[in-house]
C-alpha cells in the first residue's frame, strides 16, 4: 500500500480519490495544487498543499503521486505537472480499475485507466495516459505517453499511438494504423489511414480539418 497525493482538486481528482478510496490498496492523504488557485485548505476531508511546497510536506521518500488530469492543452498540461513532480523527486502510481480487461500489458506510470476497458494482448501503454471507460484496445499495438482516450472509443489492432493524441468518443481507429503526434480525432469520427501531427480530423471517414492545430484548438 502506498500513501497517495493527488494533483488537483476539480472533478477528476475528486473521481481519483473515489477509485483508490474504493478499487485500489492505496491510501490518499492529501490533494495538492499550484498555490494561486488554492480557495479552500481541505477538499474531500484531506489537506490541500502548495504544489510549490509539497514536498516539504509529504516527504517523496514517503509519499507517492497521482496527477490524473485532463487532455487540455493536448496533454500537455498533464505532462508539465508529471514531469515537475518527477523532478521533486516522486515516484507514481497507476490507477487501473479492477472491472478493465487486461492480458499481462505492460503499463507505465500515472496512468488513468477506468472500468469496462478490454486491452488485448500485445499492446503496450506508455506513461501518463487516460483511459476513461469502455474503451476497446486492440492486440498488438502501442500507445506512447501522454495519450488521453475519452469513452467508447475502438483502436484496432496493430495500430501506433503517438504522444500527446486525444480520442473523442465513439471514435474507430482502423487497423494498422499510425497515429501521429498530438492529433486529435474528433466524437464519432473514423480514422482510416495514417494521420498528421498535430492535426485535427473529423468525420466518418475522417478528414484532416485544413488550417487549424489540435495544440491551438484545444
């Protein structure tokens, strides 16, 4: 078991604090923010921390971390508080639900990984990804950091996931297929061949939307 803190106090963190309280052996003992946001001390019973000062609080040598943040900013908002605390000197956990499928993956550290996922066999995820619920996750594929996967969204087998990507939900990703870095595929929209970094696409079949940025955009 280790003892928890938890980056953030919205929503998220408050469903992170409910699933390690209720689906995991770890304990949460305090949330913790960057301090010009801090408008309460407590959030869900437990103290709230400078993120500056954090570990002169809970002790990295002590305490573990879980920064289970949104996709804003293509991830990289999430990425930017993951590295600084690595920097601080703390080790993560990973939140995978006892009600997800897995066959023996090899998952990294501080990802968010919700009930009613099926992984299938031969598929590697990096560090820090979200996966919220009922996703399919086909065989044989590779989904590296930083990497957010909404709901109900389908990733056939043999497909490469690039850092910083974002699925909308009920989004289909065929076969084989790369996807590139940071694109974000729109709700509902079907990728059929390789995509472009940083691109947007929607539609079935999906079409890069011309002119615009997914790290602009969202």
């Amino acid at each position: 078991m280790a003892k928890i803190i938890i980056f953030g106090v919205l929503d998220t963190a408050e469903l992170a604090h409910y699933y390690l309280t209720h689906d995991s052996e770890h304990e949460v003992v305090a949330f913790t923010i960057n301090r010009q946001y801090i408008e309460n001390e407590n959030f869900k019973g437990l103290p709230v921390v400078a993120f500056e000062d954090i570990e002169t609080v809970f002790s990295p040598a002590e305490y573990s971390f879980f920064a289970p943040m949104t996709g804003r900013n293509m991830n990289r908002n999430r990425e930017s508080i993951y590295n600084q605390a690595k920097a601080k000197g703390y080790p993560f956990i990973s939140y995978i639900s006892s009600k997800a499928t897995l066959f023996d993956n090899v998952i990294g550290e501080n990802c968010f990984i919700l009930e009613d996922n099926t992984i299938q066999p031969f598929t590697t995820i990096g560090n820090n990804v979200v996966m919220w619920s009922g996703n399919h996750i086909g065989h044989h594929g590779q989904i590296n950091d930083h990497v957010f996967f909404t709901s109900h969204v389908v990733l056939s087998g043999h497909c490469v996931v690039e850092s910083y990507s974002f699925f909308g939900v009920n989004s289909t990703i065929r076969d084989y297929t790369r996807i590139a870095q940071g694109t974000l595929v729109g709700m509902a929209s079907a990728i059929t061949k390789e995509t472009e970094e940083w691109g947007i696409y929607i539609g079935n079949p999906a079409k890069k939307v011309p002119g615009k940025l997914s790290h602009e955009a969202y």
